[in-house]
C-alpha cells in the first residue's frame, strides 16, 4: 500500500520505531489517530511493538464524550491494543494558570499522556499530526508574527524534556512531556485526504466495513477558532491556485527545521552565560552583552529566555521586537508593560522579565536605637547613634545623617517624584533621583 510504505519512510527517516518499543498512542476516534493506530498494528511484527492507546477527556464536548469513547474501546479491542481513559479540566486550569483554553487543554492532555505512559512502561508517544496540521500551524504561526523559530511548524520528533508553549515565543516547537518519553509523529508527511480514502478502502480492513470508520470532533466545525477557519478559507482557497501547496509548505518547515537546529546550539550556549537570577516567574539576564548582541541572536536568546522561564507564557514575536528596543535604546529604569502581566524592567547592569505583582515599599517607623524589617522585601534596617563615624559605608547600603536634626523615631517610606536631601559638603539641594543614578 502506498499509504503505508511513505509512512515508513518517514519513520525510517527520523528513526520513530526501534525493536521492542512500547508505544503509547494518542487516540481521539478521528481519522487521524485512527489510522495512525492502524498503521502501527500493521508494523506490530515489523518492530515487536506493544501497543496501548489512551483518550482524553478536555471535560468541553459532555454530549459526543461517551459515544467517542465507546467508539475507541471497540476500536481497540478490534485491534488487540490496551485502552485507557484520562479525564481533564481545562476551564480549571485554564483560569487558574491564565490561559486560553486551547493552550490549557494541550498542556494538561500532554500531561496525561505523561501519566499513562508511565503507568504501561511506555517510552514513546504517537500523535497524528499530519502535513494538515503542519500547514495549519504554519498559517497561525504567521499570522500572529511568529519569527522563523516559529515557522519550522510540528517537529515530527521531540524529546519530551519539559512543556513549551507551542506558538507564543515563535519557537514553534509544540508541548512536550517532562521524562525521557519521546514524542513521534509518524504521519506528519500525509495528507489528511489520503487518510480518510484509505480508512474508506479495503486497504482499512478494521474501518471500511463500519458504519463509523471514525468520529468527527464537533468544535473541529467550529470557524469561530482559529485553527478551522485557516483549513476552511485560507488553505482551501490557496490550494485552488497551488494544489502542491501541502508538500511545498511541509518542504519549507523542514528546512527551516534544520537551519534552526544550527542557531540552538549557539542559543543555549550563549543563554548559559547570560542568565544572573531565575524562578519559574523571573529571568535576570546581564545587560551588557545583550545590548553588545547581533540582533539576529539577541532576538532568538530572548525567546529562549521566555521558554525556559514558566510564568512568561504569552509572549509573542512583537513583545520580543518591544523588548530588543528596550535594551537598545532605553535608559535604565526604563520598563514595558506586556499582556498577562508580564514586565520588562532595564535596570542598571541586568533586564528583569518578569510576571511577579510589583511590591511597594509600605509606611515604618524606627525608633533609635533600633531596627526594622522591611516586609515587602525582607531586608533590615538598623538604626543607632554615634559619636564618630569612621566608615563612611559604600553609599548604597549606608546612610549616615545629621542627627540634630533628627527626631528619636525615623519614618520610612517609598520614595516620591520630588523627594530631595542636602548631601554632606554640596552646598545646596540634590533629587534622589539624581543621587541614585550616580551611585549605581
């Protein structure tokens, strides 16, 4: 069969299958995880394969979720594969992480497919994405300004080392698992069409004697997403003037692919050096190199920085061209403000991307003698009386003031536009401001 022998290829290419593999297939009941579930029972002897299949709930389709179900369980039991089920809320987490729902639902999916493949030994993981998909995610990718990270569209094969947002930095490399667990797509290089004629054949013996070869999910009607509303009008009116347009496209992404590989390696090794402070909400990177940086590198390290930094999801191409901007041309204290909550802040020596609620410093009183913890940050301050002052400090974590002119209790509070002092031997008033600027 012509089907099976170009899957093969591409499974060979990208060395998909090994002796002895246990795979754990992702199974929705449409066409293309169905024949992506067949194909593999088909290289069964080929490989020794063992195979399970796991449907996932999104908790979002209550009235088509059963008849699906029942339709994948048959489905399985016709082919001999273990059937798993895995439930999901993704309004939950979709709220609660500030997410859209189609970002939540692929995370946590991609998560129970982590879950279920621990639970049957399984070391990869088979999705169905096809040339479609690839084409699609092109197309959506293109629109919303992905760079040419973004561009090089679903890897056909990828470590499932940690969860990446699929599109939002540009990087485009889709939603992995946390472990060893490798994703493979083997009909990433077929069209959707020749599926369904091949589960409509008798090539499909399982399916071409259904009633139902496969379900068709209802929100993959829907042209209110994104994604449907390429398919039906941007693809389909494009094919009407290139009907090579899937290969030609699918041809694009690989090279690209390939070229993206080369600027990793200098990207991770140019991040490792850059990076002063981390959390899962906060990237400290070193200013000073960056402002140095070719532009070409300095924009696909900042969305390097973005990924491996959890909690600044929801950046896309045009944030990065804002935050290359900032650290060209802004002066230090200079910040952006970018959806979900996201700050960039140039500070003196770094640049702070971070979601962290910016904290104000509140209003203390200090009696002297004695100290105070400043809660918004931890620090403490102290305070005391002296007679002679040898150590002048360094100016930034030392304060020493007239205390004539003092009352007993020193009040503390952020500062304010305006605020000034007399400086020891300068003759007259200075800002804060301008005081702060000089000392860093």
């Amino acid at each position: 069969m012509e089907l099976l022998k170009k899957i093969k290829e591409t499974i060979n290419k990208y060395s998909m299958l090994t002796e002895g593999d246990r795979i754990l297939i992702g199974l929705s009941g449409g066409p293309d995880s169905v024949c992506l579930a067949i194909i593999l029972h088909e290289f069964i002897a080929d490989f020794n394969l063992t195979l399970n299949a796991v449907y996932v709930d999104h908790g979002l389709r209550p009235d088509e979720v059963e008849n699906e179900k029942t339709f994948c369980r048959e489905f399985c039991e016709k082919l001999g594969l273990g059937f798993y089920t895995r439930y999901i809320d993704v309004i939950q987490y979709a709220d609660k992480n500030n997410l859209n729902r189609q970002e939540a639902a692929r995370e946590l999916r991609y998560q129970a497919y982590n879950e279920v493949s621990k639970e049957t030994g399984a070391a990869k993981i088979a999705l169905g994405h096809t040339a479609d998909d690839q084409i699609e995610t092109f197309f959506m990718r293109l629109l919303r300004g992905a760079g040419p990270a973004g561009l090089t569209g679903i890897p056909p094969i990828r470590s499932g080392s940690g969860v990446r947002p699929a599109c939002r930095t540009g990087r485009g490399q889709g939603s992995g698992v946390q472990g060893s667990t490798l994703i493979i797509r083997p009909l990433i290089g077929i069209e959707r069409k020749h599926i369904e004629e091949f589960l409509a054949s008798d090539s499909s013996p399982i399916t071409c004697r259904a009633s139902r070869p496969f379900m068709v999910d209802s929100s993959n009607l829907k042209s209110d997403y994104l994604r449907n509303w390429i398919r039906s009008s941007v693809i389909t009116g494009l094919k009407k003037r290139n009907p090579s347009l899937v290969q030609n496209i699918c041809r694009t992404t690989d090279i690209m692919r390939e070229e993206e590989r080369y600027f990793e390696i200098i990207v991770t090794k140019t991040l490792m050096k850059l990076v002063s402070g981390k959390t899962d909400s906060r990237i400290n990177l070193f200013l000073a190199p960056l402002e140095a940086m070719n532009k070409v590198i300095l924009r696909r390290v900042l969305r390097r920085a973005v990924e491996v930094t959890k909690g600044l999801r929801g950046m896309q191409f045009i944030h990065i061209e804002g935050i290359i901007n900032l650290i060209k041309h802004g002066k230090p204290g200079d910040r952006i403000y970018l959806p979900k909550g996201l700050r960039v802040i140039k500070n003196y020596s770094t640049l702070v991307m971070t979601t962290d609620i910016p904290k104000s410093l509140g209003c203390y009183a200090v009696s002297m003698p004695g100290e105070v913890v400043l809660g918004e940050s931890g620090y403490v301050l102290k305070a005391f009386l002296a007679e002679k002052i040898e150590d002048r400090g360094d100016g930034k974590t030392t304060a020493i003031l007239d205390a004539d002119k003092l009352r007993n209790t020193l009040h503390l509070r952020a500062t304010k536009n305006g605020d000034f002092f007399y400086p020891l031997g300068f003759g007259r008033r200075k800002k804060l401001q301008d005081f702060f600027v000089i000392q860093v």
